[in-house]
C-alpha cells in the first residue's frame, strides 16, 4: 500500500534552515507529481509547492518563492523541501503528498512533521 513518510521537523529560530524529507513506497515514485502541503494552527491547509515528472518542473506559492526548494531523488524514493530563511509565519504541520492518476488532485497523505519557527 501506499505510505508516505515525512521527517526533518522540529524547532528553529527565525533565519534558520530546516530540510524535510519525505520517504515513499507502495508506488512507482519516479511517475507521479508530488506535493508540500502546511497547515499552521488556526488556519486551513495550504499548498505550498510542486513537483512533477518528466523534467521535474517545479512549483512554488509565493510566499515561499526564494527561500524553500523542492527536489525529488528517484533513485531513493524520496521527495524533499529545503527550507531557508525561515520565518515566524513559517511554523505549521508539513504534510507530503501524492498526486493522483492524470494530475487529478492528492490521493494520498502523508502523517506530517511539524515546523516550529520561534525565538
């Protein structure tokens, strides 16, 4: 079955860097887009970026543009967000997920790492 793994959370203070990983199996990795997805406390979800196959193009909400990347190691199965610059707003539960069949939107989920940015 499907699983998605996320690590790499925890507390930093603002200006810091962080670099989540999420480790995936149950499906053929390298042919799915994958996503970031956040939710803070008090407020919805939020997608944050995307990445997709063929030429891995990427995909960023603007708020993070400039300081978080997303990377896909195929090979390894795993998806990543390296985040720089990090900022009080910053602080949510990440959340990985995987896209569906023909881009149709996330199928499934993963469990989440939480982010804590504070002094």
């Amino acid at each position: 079955q499907v699983q998605l793994v996320e690590s790499g959370g925890g507390l930093v203070q603002p200006g810091g860097s962080l670099r989540l990983s999420c480790a995936a199996s149950g499906f053929t990795f390298g042919s799915y887009g994958m996503y970031w997805v956040r939710k803070a406390p008090e407020k919805g979800l939020e997608w944050i970026s995307a990445i997709y196959t063929g030429r891995e193009k990427t995909v960023y909400i603007d708020s993070v543009k400039g300081r978080f990347t997303i990377s896909r190691d195929n090979a390894k199965n795993t998806l990543y967000l390296q985040m720089n610059n990090l900022k009080v707003e910053d602080t949510a539960v990440y959340y990985c997920a995987k896209d569906s069949p023909g881009y149709n939107g996330i199928d499934y989920w993963g469990k989440g790492t939480p982010v804590t940015v504070s002094q």
